[in-house]
C-alpha cells in the first residue's frame, strides 16, 4: 500500500485500487498488457481472453467479480485502512497500452470502460471521471 497526499493505491498483480479521499471514490482498475489485434486469429484470441468462453470466464468478467466484492465489501477496507468507505462509489476501468478494436466491434454494452495507460499519462484522474 502506497499513501501519496489524497490517496492510497494498493496493488496486486494486474489490478490496481485507488482510494481517492476527496472525489469519495474507489477505484478499481485491471491493467493488461495488450495491442490491439493486427489478424482475425489474434482478433478471436483477444475476444476469448476478454470476454471468456463457455468454459472459462474471461477478464472482463473476473473483474466485475472484484468490483462487486468491493461494493458489497466495503466495510472489510474500513477495517483494513482505518478509512470509513461506506459511502463511497465504486468504479472499475479496464487499462490497456493502446487502444483496443474488439470492445468496439461487440454489439453489447461493456460493464466498464476501456481506458489506454496513454490516456492515463496524458489526462490523469480526468480519465477516470470522463
């Protein structure tokens, strides 16, 4: 765990949680190391990694499992930090290195943003409440 000024981020493997104490948020964000598909069979690769397949979840789901374990779980990071998280809203961001095709080619609604690590260097927390 890491407190600089008004937050605290805690990591752990690809996954980042931020606590902003003034904007009252937590932050969840999975962090994958990933460039977009250049041929149809990395394109079917990326989908199955991202969205999982009949016998596998992908990471997009295993996130959503986080994010709701925080929601619900808040009070486990107040014990944890000694920082009253209750009313705090939870939002989760899927990082990547660049930006990615295949969230765009889906026909569905993502249950989180995509978000580039460039975006992040270049705007910041402004990124995150877009």
């Amino acid at each position: 765990m890491e407190v600089k000024n008004d937050v605290i981020v805690c990591l752990s493997y690809n996954n980042i949680v931020v606590r902003h104490f003034y904007l009252e948020t937590i932050l969840s964000l999975e962090s994958k190391s990933m460039s977009p598909s250049r041929n149809i069979t990395a394109m079917v690769s990326e989908v199955n990694k991202l969205f999982g397949s009949k016998s596998e979840k992908g990471w997009i789901d295993k996130h959503m499992e986080k994010h709701e374990w925080l929601v619900k779980n808040k009070q486990q990071l107040t014990k944890k930090y000694g920082i009253d998280v209750s009313d705090y809203e939870v939002r989760s961001f899927f990082v990547t290195d660049e930006d990615m095709l295949t969230p765009h080619l889906r026909k569905m609604n993502l249950p989180l943003p995509f978000i580039t690590r460039y975006d992040l260097e270049k705007d910041g927390y402004k990124t995150l409440y877009k």
